[in-house]
C-alpha cells in the first residue's frame, strides 16, 4: 500500500472516507486457515479473548500475549465452525504468531499459511454498502459477521470489519483474481467516487478513532490493560498465553496507561515525543501522533503514568517546543461502525 495515490492526498483520502467511501489494499497481513478436530477450543485455549462469544459466521478481535502479558500481535480471528478458523494476523508479526500456534496446537489441527495467496481488499465509509449492492454482494451481515458469495465466478468472503471508525467491509479473495476485484470497486457507479487510499489516510483515520497499532500502541511490552483493550480479554478463561500476568496486572492496577491527548496549542506531536506535566515532570511518552484531519488540531496516543486523569492538562515536547494537550479517552471523534 502506498502512503497515498497520486492526485489524492492524505486529506482527501481521508475525507473520502469519512463522507463516503475509501478503498484501502491490506493485502500485506497475514492470513492462515487453522483446520482439525476442535481448532477452536484449541485456539480459544491461547488467545486472550473467548471465542465461545461468537457463533460460526462471525469475527473477534483478540490477541496473542507472552508470558509476561506483553502483546505479541493483534488480531482477528474468523470462526467458520467448531473446526476452523481465519486467523489475520499483522504482517511483521505473521511468521511468530504462527510459529507460537503450530507450537502450542496439538498435531491433528493444522495450520496453513495462505498469506500469498490471500488478497483483502477493504472498502470504508458511510456509503461502502452501495459500492459492495452494486456488484451483487451481501451486505446485511452485522458488525464482526461475515458471508461468501460470488462476482464474475471470484470468490469472494465479506466480513463487516475494518479500521476507520466507519461503516465497512473487508474482503477476503484469492490473490489471482484480486486486480479485477479492485477494479471492479472503483469502478462501482454510486454517484460519488470510489476514491483509492494509502497507508497515511490509513493512520490518520484510526488514530482519530484509537484504534492501537501494534509496535507503538502495543507491544510484547505493553499490556493490553495498559492499552486500554482489557475488553478483548476473556478473564474467565481458565487459560490463554499470559493469563497469570495478566490477572496480576488487573488486580494490581497499571502503572501507566494509554491515554488520548488533544492540542490546545499549535503543533503536531509524533511517536516518543516526551509528555510532562504542568510542574515539568516526564509523565509518558508518545506512541501514535498525527494532525486531525477531521478535528483540525493535533492528535495521539500516548503511554502515561496512571496518576495523570482523563481532562487533566499537560506538555508536548514537539521538536523543541512545549505544546499544551488535554488528556481524553478516546475516541477523537465519534465511531460509526455499526
């Protein structure tokens, strides 16, 4: 995916999809197919979050963690029956959240890596239904549900999911016939156009919703309770890779936590940018930082001292110079995704 398309820009890409439509290629995550006698048992038994709340049909977001309950990679899992599963992992993380599953799973459930021969193609925003109505695909599917169908004999798997904080879809098809798919989007007649978009609208459209990225967000040294995700964790499980940490950390309360900050002041804050209170003391730091395109102002992300509270006022270094920031729970700006 590139950062943007030419005679686009990030503003227009993102716009795009916040009033209409965008078309992003995912194509670089990893895809596996996890097939044998209670894949899903098995699995539910090392991922965070429990697969026994979904019913075949349907997606969940969870995650892999270590021992110490540092977040190994994010990602969705698509429960096609008791026997299989669609695990869509991140694509720097690919090749260890597979090593880690085939290492726990036992040797009658399989797992094949089809990230080559896997495309996903994700259609966002308040008008993507129309552009999937009119190619002849389902779009009545809830949110986190998912259904096959056919266009021009191309297989096609629709999962109500995405990155934007708006009404989307994702699709999933073989990689051969994933050109004419992509054609076949932007070319769709709505009325408005199908606009292609980059890895920077990308960024700027799920940080204004807070969404994590994993390796700034989240990492084999940050927690999901400390990044603010602890709902995509099954605390009743009796087990799943990093449980006791986890529930340590829980009772315990976080030492710092992934917090919102809003610019008061003029400036655009980037990734390990120091944040500091009032009293010029370093509080945090930093993990995802991006101007608004909606909101106008700068935006992040930022890992902070679980003393600092939500409304409370601090300081950006940005390049030099002390930026003031109020400290909010994302979202940024409201959700539409369902």
């Amino acid at each position: 995916m590139p950062l943007e398309y030419a005679g686009g820009g990030v503003t227009k890409e993102h716009e795009a999809v916040r009033t209409a439509v965008g078309v992003f290629d995912v194509s670089h995550l990893g895809t596996a197919r996890i097939i044998g006698p209670g894949a899903t048992a098995a699995v539910d038994a090392i991922l965070t979050n429990s697969l026994d709340r979904i019913t075949a049909g349907h997606a969940q977001y969870t995650l892999l963690c270590n021992d110490a309950g540092g977040v190994i990679d994010d990602l969705i899992v698509y429960r096609v029956s008791d026997d299989e599963l669609l695990v869509i992992p991140n694509a720097s993380n690919s090749a260890q959240v597979l090593a880690v599953l085939r290492d726990h799973l036992p040797s009658n459930v399989v797992i094949t890596d089809r990230h080559t021969q896997t495309a996903i193609i994700a259609v966002q925003g308040p008008r993507s239904a129309e552009v999937l109505t009119s190619l002849g695909l389902p779009t009545s599917m809830d949110y986190m549900a998912f259904d096959t169908a056919e266009i021009n004999s191309i297989t096609v798997t629709i999962c109500r999911t995405g990155y934007t904080g708006e009404v989307g879809f994702e699709l999933l098809v073989d990689a051969s016939r994933a050109g004419e798919l992509w054609d076949a989007v932007l070319a769709a007649q709505i009325g408005v156009p199908v606009v292609p978009c980059g890895l920077a609208a990308r960024d700027t459209l799920r940080t204004e919703m807070g969404y994590p990225l994993h390796g700034q967000d989240l990492s084999p040294t940050i927690t999901p309770v400390q990044a603010g995700v602890a709902w995509a964790v099954g605390w009743d499980k009796p087990a799943f890779d990093g449980r006791d940490a986890l529930v340590a950390e829980r009772a315990a309360g976080p030492k710092r936590r992934l917090r919102g900050l809003r610019a008061t002041g003029r400036g655009i804050p980037r990734s390990h940018m120091a944040v500091s209170s009032l009293t010029g003391e370093v509080v945090g730091e930093v993990t995802s930082g991006t101007f608004s395109p909606t909101l106008q102002i700068g935006i992040a992300l930022a890992l902070l001292d679980s003393s600092v509270s939500i409304d409370d006022e601090v300081v950006v270094d940005v390049r030099g110079r002390p930026v003031a920031f109020v400290v909010i729970k994302p979202p940024f700006v409201e959700a539409s995704t369902r």
